[in-house]
C-alpha cells in the first residue's frame, strides 16, 4: 500500500474507501473499453518496437553506403593545400594565350598595329646616322 | 494498486496472445507483459480521474486511451517505476487539451441558438449494469457517498482535484505525484491541503 496511508486522517482514508468503491463499480462497458484501448496501446508498442529494429537493421548498410559514397567523392576532389599540381608545356601555352586574348590592353596594342609608322622611323634613322657618318 | 489489477485482470490477455509481440525476443515479451500489467493496474483509476475532470464518459475514455497509447508509443522502454508518474502527466496534458478545446468550442457554439441533442445518446441498459453490490441500504449509503464526494471533487479547482485524486486514490507519494503534475513537492503539498480542507468543509457530515 502506499506510504500515504501511514499519515491518513479518518477523513481521508474515508473518501479514499468511497473513492475505491466507486472505481469498483464502473460498469461493464467501460471496463471493456478501456480493455480494448490497453489492447491497441500494446500493438502500438509492439509495432513501434518491431519498426526500430527492422529500421536499425535496414538502414545500417545503406547509412555505410552512403558514407562510403561521401567518402570516395571528398577524395576524388581532394587538393592538399599549397602545392601546386605540375601543368603540362601545352596546357600551360593554351592557358597563357587564353589569357592574352582576355587582356584588353593587348588587344588594343595588336589592334593598333601601324607598320608603316615603325617603318618610316627606322628609315629615319639610318638616314641620321648616314649624315652624321 | 493491487486490489485493482485484480479487478481488471478478467479484461486482460497475456501480450504474447496479441500477435503483436516478436515470440523470438524474451525481452520484447517481458516488457510486454509488464506494460499490460501497468496498464490493467492504473486503467480504471484514470479513468475516474479524467472522468472527475472532463465530467463526460466518452471524453475520459478519450483521454485515457490517447494516454495508454502515448506511454507505449513512446515510453515503452523507459524503466517500468518511471510509468505511472509519466503515464499521469501524459494523462493530465491529455485531460487540459479536452478542456481547453471544449472551452473553444462551447464559446463557437454560443453563438448558434438552436443546438441539436444529437450527442445526446439512451441509455444503454447493459452499460448502466455495475459490478455486484453490497445489501440496498449499504448500497443506497454509498450511491449517496460517492455521488456527494464526486460532487464536492468536481467543485475543487483543478490542481487540488488532481493532487487529492493521484494521491488518495492512485496512492503517489508526494515525489510522484510532483512528477505527475509537472509542479514542485511543495506546490503539490499545497493543493493537496487546500482539497482536504474544502472537501472536508463540504462533506465532513458525511464522512466523519
């Protein structure tokens, strides 16, 4: 019994007494009732129950799998930090080139090619240095 | 506890019967078992405490199975002497989202003025028959006592009703029953005082 009942007044072990038998007078109907939501409430902890295990026993080697997978693809595209990977001579020209065409200023140097002026120039000073000779 | 685990015990089956449990597993089996046996124990007093709270039959039924199933949903594979606190804070949460939905509902419905009785079901003589009585004057003397004292237990605030109830009838201690009402052992000392004395204001001719 519960350790309540050492300190009950008269009072209270009497509404207990009426409290108890008024439990023991639900009818039928109810009893059967909550008999059958005992019943579901045991199915449900049994269903949850067998749903955990199956899950814990299914998903262990998908979760392995999927780490692996995560696993191979972090490595796959893994540099270590600070060294350089060696570029290969044409790889390395076709990039320099990429990026001559992307200079703007170089484009405006080529576009402003003029020969004749450079030409002229030159001529000008074979010719000075012919007087000065 | 135990004159009312035998009281339900005709109601009840052994779990392994229920198909519902691995027969392979022992420990699913125990455990089981164990919860049913809980549940058998404490069904009919939950019963008359949310009956004493929500005053509807179906309501308390409501509330006490949504309660044995969220304890075996969830709490299953807690240790067993954690039940019965978590099993009545479950209930109580329960009992406090009828009474604040009905509270809702009855604001909705003052405003339709016409409300059918459809709710309203006869008797059912077979529901109204009770477990063998004692001789019809003891009995009368009963009727009278229990009606008188679910009277005075549906005037108490709500508190008080739940501290006198788990611990007069479902027997806590003031540690569990603390547990169960979400509140400290001296909160719970309190409303528990506050109950005998206004039940005792309001039935001591009956009672002493």
């Amino acid at each position: 019994m519960s350790p309540l009942n050492e300190t009950l007044t008269e009072f209270e072990r009497n509404a207990r007494a009426v409290l108890t038998q008024s439990v023991s007078r639900i009818d039928a109907r109810t009893r059967s009732r909550l008999n059958q939501a005992r019943q579901a409430a045991l199915a449900a902890a049994g269903a949850r129950r067998r749903s955990l295990s199956w899950r814990s026993l299914t998903l262990m080697p998908v979760t392995g799998a999927a780490a692996a997978a995560v696993l191979v693809v972090l490595l796959w595209h893994h540099e270590p930090a600070g060294i350089e990977m060696p570029m290969p001579e044409a790889q390395r020209s076709t990039v320099e080139d990429m990026d001559l065409l992307a200079d703007n200023e170089a484009l405006e140097l080529i576009e402003g090619w003029d020969g004749p002026f450079y030409e002229w120039a030159a001529a000008q000073t074979e010719a000075n240095a012919e007087s000065d000779g | 506890m135990s004159e009312f685990a035998t009281l339900a015990s005709p109601y009840s089956m052994p779990a392994a019967l229920h198909g519902d449990v691995d027969l392979t597993d022992p420990e699913a089996q125990t455990r089981s078992r164990a919860l049913d046996q809980f549940l058998a124990g404490v069904e009919l007093k939950a019963f008359k405490i949310a009956q004493a709270a929500l005053r509807h039959e179906d309501d308390a039924l409501d509330a006490v199975q949504d309660a044995m199933l969220q304890l075996a949903r969830a709490y299953a594979n807690r240790p067993a002497q954690e039940w019965k606190p978590l099993f009545y804070r479950i209930l109580e949460n329960r009992i406090r989202d009828m009474q604040r939905r009905r509270t809702v509902r009855g604001r909705v419905m003052a405003w339709f003025p016409f409300r059918g009785d459809e709710d309203e079901e006869e008797p059912d003589p077979i529901s109204q028959a009770v477990s063998p009585d004692p001789q019809p004057v003891r009995r009368l003397e009963l009727d009278e006592a229990v009606g008188a004292l679910e009277k005075a237990l549906g005037e108490l605030p709500r508190r008080q009703q739940q501290a006198f109830l788990l611990r007069t009838l479902e027997g806590l201690d003031v540690a569990e029953t603390a547990a169960a009402m979400g509140c400290s052992e001296g909160s719970v000392k309190t409303h528990y005082f506050r109950a005998v004395r206004a039940l005792r204001a309001q039935l001591g001719d009956l009672y002493v």
